[in-house]
C-alpha cells in the first residue's frame, strides 16, 4: 500500500471464522493472523457467517454442495435430504443489500457458502468429490455485485495474487470517491490518468482501449461510458501481472 492510500481506508467483508469468531461446525474458528493484525490497520473489516447467520447452530452438522438432477444443492452431510439451498439464496438476497458500500470480500476458502474457487462438490450418484464448485452465498454476492473485488485467504499467501486483489480492491475505491466528489467528464479523465500505469502493466492495448472509452465521452453520454469503463477495467486489472512488465513501465 502507497504513503497516500494508507489514508484511504477501505471496507471489506470477511468471513467470520477468519476474524477468529468461533462460528465453524465444528465449534472453532480458521483466525487468520494476516486478516487480524496487519489488515486491520488499513481496513474496517466486516465479518459475515452466512450458515450462523440462516439459523444453524454452532457445533452443527457439516454442509456439504452436492450435485443432484436440479443442480447444485447445500445440503445437510450426514442427512442429504435436508435441503438448505433456498434459506441460504433467500438469505444471501437481503444480506447482500447490506453490504453493497464494500470495497472487497475476502471468502474462506472450501466452504460450501463462502468458497469461491475450486470448492468440493460430491456427486450425488458416486459419492465422488470434484472441485468445481462455489459457495452458495459467494455466488450469489458475485452475481449481485460483480464489481466488487473478491478473493480467498489461502490465496492471499500468494504476494503476487495478495497484490493484484489490493491494486483491484483500491481502485474500485476511488472509483466510488470520483463519482461521490468529481462525477464529470472531467473527473473521468483524472482517473484514467492516474491509472495510467496500472493498465500499462497489463499491456499498453487496454490503457489505449479504455482511453477510447475517456475521449468518446460528452455529458450526454457520461453515465453510460462510465459504465463500460468500470466494467472493463476491474476486468483488466483482474489480469495478474509480473515484476518484469512493471520494471518496463517504470523504465
């Protein structure tokens, strides 16, 4: 994090269990030190435990996402027939309302609510497991606002993904504050400047190919080129990039 984002201080909803609340099935808590310590410094953290919070008890009974003929269902591992899928989408419905001023969640990883990639899957004719699901209640909060930053914690031990997800979760922060403060042609323009080197870091193409987006943009069409701007940079900068290509920008 630069000198003058220090003084921007983001919001981020966290699973939990990673903020060392004792809300597991088992009773327990995943506190993640990271999360806990140093990001605390920077961020207003929010913690969210979808299955606590739709009713279940701690202890309780493991979840699990199993694939039936309907699709994918949340259901009760031990008891399958016990069917959690529409509380937790009703749920995740209204939840997600009160989230929606986050910069950026951080999900735990393999949880049939909150995991995001690659979580467990059984199928329900072999019992076989495969890794191509995601949690219920993350998916529904991707669907309900893609543009809001999203990552797992196992992934943060990973420098160059942990700093791909802050270049994103900043981003889209000022993004919010230049339509809160500058929501202008102009203000348009500033931003795209000052982000000059972050997109070139991806590739020179997508600075020039957002800053067609800038230079077509008049007050009539301002809202809707404001649009397409968000929208394909959050999609570049989801574009890790590497320390070579950052050395060349600088160059």
């Amino acid at each position: 994090m630069s000198d003058s984002e220090q003084h921007l201080r983001i919001k981020l909803g966290v699973s939990a269990c990673l903020m060392g609340r004792e809300v597991r099935f088992d009773g327990g808590h995943k506190r993640n030190s990271y999360l806990v310590k140093s990001l605390h410094e920077h961020a207003d953290l929010v913690p969210v435990c979808p299955e606590v919070e739709i009713g279940l008890g701690t202890p309780r009974p493991a979840i699990q996402l199993r694939k039936v003929d309907s699709g994918v269902r949340l259901v009760v591992s031990k008891s399958i027939e016990t069917d959690l899928t529409g509380r937790m989408q009703e749920y995740a419905v209204h939840k997600t309302e009160a989230l929606s001023d986050l910069d950026g969640f951080i999900f735990k990883k393999d949880s049939p609510s909150c995991g995001v990639f690659r979580v467990p899957v059984v199928q329900h004719t072999t019992g076989q497991r495969t890794r191509d699901g995601i949690g219920i209640f993350a998916n529904l909060f991707i669907k309900r606002f893609p543009l809001i930053p999203v990552e797992e914690e196992g992934r943060l031990n990973d420098p160059m993904l942990r700093e791909n997800f802050f270049e994103r979760v900043y981003s889209y922060r000022r993004w919010k504050e230049m339509l809160a403060t500058n929501n202008s042609v102009h203000g348009l323009i500033l931003f795209h400047s000052r982000h000059k080197l972050l997109l070139m870091a991806r590739g020179s193409s997508y600075y020039s190919k957002l800053g067609r987006i800038v230079a077509g943009t008049t007050g009539e069409t301002l809202s809707v080129n404001q649009q397409k701007y968000i929208e394909l940079l959050m999609q570049v900068l989801s574009r890790t990039t590497c320390r070579g290509q950052q050395v060349n920008v600088c160059l």
